[in-house]
C-alpha cells in the first residue's frame, strides 16, 4: 500500500460541506494518547466502533452518525481526533476555487492527514482499546478516512472488521491485504472499476461470508459525513 498517494477523489474536492445544526450527545475528552476524542454510547459495552472522519474534523453530521449507531448497536463509539495538534481542513476553503486552495488541499492530504501517519495512531488507537477491557473493536472511516480504516485491516490488526463509506483514494491493493471482514459502500463518485476489483478479492477471502457491500450509484461523495443532510 502506498501510504503516500494524495486524494484522487475529484468529488472529495468540488462537493462543499452542509451546515447543521445537530447537537452532539457524546463528550470530548482525552484518551489512549489523543487529547481529543468523542465519546458516544454506553460506558459499559463490551465491544467499540472507532470513527474515522473525513478532513472537516469534528463536524454535527460526522457526530450524529456515531451517536446514531452508538444508539443502535448499543455499543461505544470512539471518534479521535486524528488531526491534532493541528487543525482540520479549513471548510470556508472547501471546494477549492483557486490554484491555491486546491495546493492547500493536496499540501493537507501530504501533511497533517497523512494517511501513514494515521494509521500507526489508528492500530495503537486500537490496541489501547483492546488493553482496556474491549473485547471486539470494529472500526469505519469516510472519505480520507476510508483509507486509513481499509489500510489498518492487514496483519496484525487490532480490529475485528472493517467499514467504508464513500472512501477516498480507492485501492484494490489494500483489499489484497485484508485479513478481516470488510462492508465498503461507495456512491457514484468513487471509481467503480476499483470498487469491483475489491468486491471481488473479498468475495474470495476465508471471511468472504461476513463481507457486505453496495454502489449506492444514486447518492454523492460525502453522503454519510460532513457533506451529509440528516434531515431528509
């Protein structure tokens, strides 16, 4: 896996965020080495999601998906802030306009989200769960953070099974890699020929009957995170 490849999603750079007015239900605090990580869902389960956003950060409708399946599953969500001690991409520069906000775009994607970087904090993320008690960890990303999530499930991974949403920079060498279950569920604007090549590894992995997947080809890039509009 190429940990240095930049976004390649054109949809990730062209669709702007929705505003929201959600109030969160979990809480932001310190824990397993991140200063900042929403917490949402019962402090006694046994079992944890972890949550990877897109590059907005903390946004209302990246939040209530986790509290929504916090509430569901009746499991804890856990939400770090994988970006810290720097910021989230700057949503008033998003979509890019100009030769310098799409420069801002890829320098972020080389920089502060890259996705090498992230990765190593995801599986510690992990592994510190798994130390405390958890005794099966799942994990999903969206967008960016479907890398991330998808890249973290090779050898030696502390998750159980691995969930992506209309993820960015889509390879099917990272599905080679799996040694997990994967549900990976894209939208028209991901690269359909690199969703079927993964949807056929998987087909032939020892797990294929645990995987799930689906080309939700009437929505957009970003349906599920800060793009997303919860109220329709």
């Amino acid at each position: 896996m190429s940990t240095t490849v930049h976004n390649t999603n054109e949809a990730c750079c062209t669709i702007p965020p929705v505003l929201s007015e959600y109030e969160a239900k979990g809480t932001i605090k310190p824990y397993a080495g991140f200063q900042k990580v929403y917490i949402t869902g019962p402090s006694t389960s046994e079992n944890a999601i972890v949550a990877i956003f897109d590059i907005f950060g903390f946004f209302p409708q990246t939040q209530q998906g986790a509290d929504i399946l916090a509430s569901t599953l009746n499991t804890t969500v856990y939400m770090p802030d994988f970006f810290e001690p720097d910021s989230a991409f700057d949503i008033s520069r998003y979509p890019p306009k100009t030769d310098e906000d799409k420069a801002a775009v890829q320098a972020f994607f080389g920089s502060t989200a890259s996705p090498s970087a992230a990765i190593t904090k995801l599986k510690a993320f992990g592994e510190a769960l798994k130390s405390n008690g958890i005794k099966r960890v799942g994990v999903y990303g969206m967008c960016w953070g479907g890398k991330v999530a998808i890249a973290s499930g090779g050898e030696m991974t502390p998750f159980h099974a691995v969930s992506l949403l209309h993820p960015a920079m889509l390879s099917a060498e990272d599905a080679e890699k799996l040694t997990v279950p994967l549900a990976i569920y894209v939208s028209h604007d991901e690269p359909i020929a690199e969703y079927n090549k993964i949807v056929d590894i998987i087909s032939k992995k020892s797990f294929a009957d645990k995987n799930d997947a689906k080309n939700y080809d009437n929505m957009f890039h970003g349906w599920a995170a800060a793009r997303s509009n919860l109220k329709n």
